[in-house]
C-alpha cells in the first residue's frame, strides 16, 4: 500500500485549526477509532473520505510570548508543512480578517509549489458569509477561497472536494463483499495460496525523537554487518536499506532524521509523527522503539495506536536497556509496567535491547519475520470451525430477544492482516466484550502476536421457490 498523502493545516493560533482538523476526521465515515488508554486530543490522523484515503496533521499548539516569536513559530510551522505536506490548508479567521501573519505564512508556503488552500473560519451562516470580505483572502493568490464552519461543518465538503481533486486521488476499491453462508449456498470466498504475499520483508523503524532510532539502525547495519546494498528512499528523510538475517531479506525503513528544538518542540515532534505515519504505510512489520528511561509516555501510546489503526504487525523495542539494568529494571517488571499503561498492545512481542552496544538488534529482525509468518499466513477452515464449536461450548453469544445468538460458521478471507467472516444470527446482537473474547481465544489457540480483524456476518436463508405440482 502507498503512503496517504498528508494535508497539513497551518495557521496563526487561535483561527480554529484544531476544530477544524476534529471536524474532518471525527464525523466523516471510517475514521480512526478511539483505543483505550490512547489520549483524543492527537493532532493527527488517518481517514477516509468517500473512498480517499488521506492523513491529516495539525500545526497547531503555540503559546508565543512575544508577537515576534509568534511570527516566527508560525513561519516554522509553514517551512515544515511545504516540506513533509502534499497540500497545504492556510486556516484564517474570517471574523478577523486578513492579518500580517497570515500574510507572511501564505508567502512561504508559495515558495513549497505545493496544491494550496485557504479555508476561512468562523464563517458560522450565509448571513455571516455576506458580513465577511472574503474578497482580501483572494489576495493572497492562492486561487479558491473556502468559506468554512469548522464548529458546524458547514463548506467541509467542498473543501476536501477541491482536496482531493487537485492531487488526484482516485477512490480504493471497495473491501470484497462476503454473502452470508448456509447449507444450501457456497461456502464465503476463501483466500488461496497464491493470493498470499511473498517476497521481502518491509519493516519501519518508528519512534519518539532521540530514543535512538539512527542508533540502532546503525548497529543493524553496521556492527551486525548484515547490509547487502543501499536502495533509494521512498521520502525524503526515510532511509531504506537491504538487510539479510537468517537466509531472510529485510528492507529496513529508518525515519530518523529530525531533532527536536525547544522552541518548536510541538511542530516537530507532530512531523516526527508524519514521517512515521508514511513508513508504516508501506511497512508490513513496524518497530517502534520506546526509550527504556523514559517509556510509555503520552507521545509512544500515539504511535503505537497508529501502528494498529493500520493493522500492522508490531514489535515494541524497548532501547537502552543497559542503563535501565543498571538502575535495577527487570525484563518482568517493565512488561507489567508498560501493560498498565499501554494495556491495549499486551499482544505483541517486545524486545530489550541496547542500540548503543548493539546487543539485541538481531532479535528484532527475527521477531519480525516470525510476525510476518503470522501475518501472511492461512489458516485451514476446518480447524477454524473446531475452535468455534470450542469457543461456542466455552463460552455462548449472548441471547437476542430471549434467544441465544448462534455462531454457524467462519472461513479465512483475506491476509495482512489475519480477516476471517463469521456467519451467525443477530450479529448486533455481539457485543465489544464478546467480540474480545472470541479474538482472545483465537490468539491464545494459534498463538497469534499480529493484528486480526473479526467480521461478524449476518446468516440469512434463501427463500426457496414453492413445488408446484404437476
């Protein structure tokens, strides 16, 4: 899969990005789900709309002490946005009207020859509208100006329109529709053999700026000597790299490559995301390295939520474990504490290693090709079904109008990840808790670290046509 373009929404504090940005990605169809013990107030995100697939970041969060350093922060936030962004959204407060600082942000996106937007905010009715002079943003060049309501959603649409017009991305295909299954109709699509992927293995090495990141990709490459050959990056500041282990090619995704700066802590560490975000689209297997000191913190549970929004196969590299030794840490002890605090990948495997020493680095590629096993694999449909008798015998679906819900049957339907259709009665009728354990089960019976994906489809019977009688 391609990387999402990113649509970067800038502009001066207080024009009502961040309301704008919880707009599109929050009352629009297949946005990101909310995931226990992540924190909501991200400021970026993947979604969905009609069919075009996009990440959305958001510059906002700046405190200037002076209008001099909001001048220049502001302009910080634009430079990064012509750089990591397929397009710009220039976000003014229509109220206010056309300031300097929007004047000079607007200059230097010109500069980044990036699709630019301007989405005037606060623009609440068409009354207002009328009040507004829409007219003075036409002079910042950029072409349509887009009167908004970010509170109210009014002009989103045709906002993400023009969006998605002017990059030009198509639609993807819809998901595969499963007809549900009973004794006298064909069994739903299963997936073959050869439908599995194969070839190399891609894996991106994300992370919080200075948990070691480059460190460790140089220990990979360096110290371990397994690096075959360079290969061209697929963006700007990602570097791909050839790798062997264990009879095994690996293409290692380092998105290293940004420091952060105090001053600008908020900007960078949101593109630091961006960068990540890109990598992971193209990655089957994602490492995502914590800092050994320090993990578990607020901006690791945002990256590991991003991981399995996307569905990826994940492997959690605690770094610098050598000095957490040293402090008295134990292997046992960190699990525990990080499963307190980010209860919602307890799933998957996690690796203790030190970058700087180089120790562990191996495991970590052959944690991952273990993953990718699990994650391309095929699982045979009867021994499916024997664990959902099993399953079923354990523990039954909840009842639905004083009827106990039946699951009938489940096939195997797509790979990467794991997709298998359940047909059953009342699929409303299963709830969150159900559906936990039923996945629960299925992880603890095929010993699954990898994201899977639980479809409950609704059993429906043909109506058969009367016997006539001769």
């Amino acid at each position: 899969m391609s990387a999402r373009p990113v649509i970067a929404l800038v502009g001066r504090p207080n024009v009502g990005k961040s309301t704008l940005f919880n707009r599109l990605v929050g009352r629009r169809l297949a946005i990101v789900q909310d995931l226990p013990g992540v924190t909501r107030d991200r400021n970026y995100a993947d979604l969905v709309w009609e069919g075009r697939a996009l990440s959305l970041v958001d510059t906002g969060g700046f405190e200037p002490e002076s209008r001099d350093r909001l001048v220049a922060q502001v302009r910080q936030q634009a430079q990064l946005a012509t750089e990591e962004a397929a397009a710009v959204v220039l976000v003014v407060d229509g109220r206010e009207g056309l300031t300097n600082v929007d004047r000079s942000v607007a200059e230097l996106l010109r500069r980044g020859k990036k699709p630019l937007f301007v989405a005037v905010n606060k623009v609440d009715t068409s009354k207002t509208e009328g009040e507004i002079p829409l007219a003075e943003f036409y002079e910042l060049g950029f072409g349509e100006v887009f009167p908004v309501s970010a509170e109210h959603g009014r002009g989103t649409q045709e906002l993400l329109e023009a969006i998605v017009a002017a990059l030009g991305i198509e639609p993807a295909p819809p998901p595969p529709e499963f007809e549900p299954f009973d004794e006298d109709e064909d069994e739903p699509d299963e997936v073959t053999e050869d439908q599995r992927p194969t070839g190399d293995i891609r894996i991106a090495i994300v992370g919080r700026p200075n948990v070691g990141k480059s460190t460790f990709v140089n220990a990979l490459l360096g110290t371990e000597r397994f690096v075959v050959s360079d290969i061209a990056g697929t963006t700007r500041d990602a570097i791909d790299s050839l790798v062997v282990h264990g009879g095994q090619r690996f293409v290692v995704t380092d998105t290293a490559g940004i420091r952060r700066k105090a001053t600008i802590s908020t900007t960078v560490e949101s593109y630091s995301v961006v960068r990540a975000m890109k990598a992971m689209d193209d990655a089957e297997v994602v490492a995502v390295m914590l800092d050994a000191t320090e993990a578990g913190v607020d901006q690791d549970a945002k990256l590991l939520a991003l991981v399995l929004e996307k569905a990826k196969a994940l492997v959690v590299v605690v770094n610098k474990w050598d000095v957490a030794e040293k402090e008295g840490a134990t292997q046992d002890w960190y699990r525990q504490e990080l499963g307190k605090r980010l209860p919602f990948v307890a799933f998957a495997p996690m690796v203790f290693v030190s970058a700087r020493k180089g120790t562990g680095v191996g495991q970590v590629l052959e944690r991952a090709a273990r993953l990718v096993e699990q994650f391309r694999a095929r699982f045979p449909t009867p021994q499916l079904n024997e664990l959902l008798e099993r399953v079923q015998e354990e523990h039954p679906a909840p009842s639905a109008g004083g009827r106990p819900v039946k699951l009938f049957y489940i096939a195997q339907v797509a790979y990467a990840p794991p997709t298998f259709v359940i047909n059953c009665g009342r699929p409303e009728a299963i709830g969150d808790s159900y559906r936990r354990y039923v996945e629960n089960r299925f992880r603890q019976a095929f010993g699954l670290e990898v994201p899977m994906r639980l479809v409950f489809r609704e059993r429906k019977r043909r109506k058969r046509p009367r016997r006539t009688k001769e």
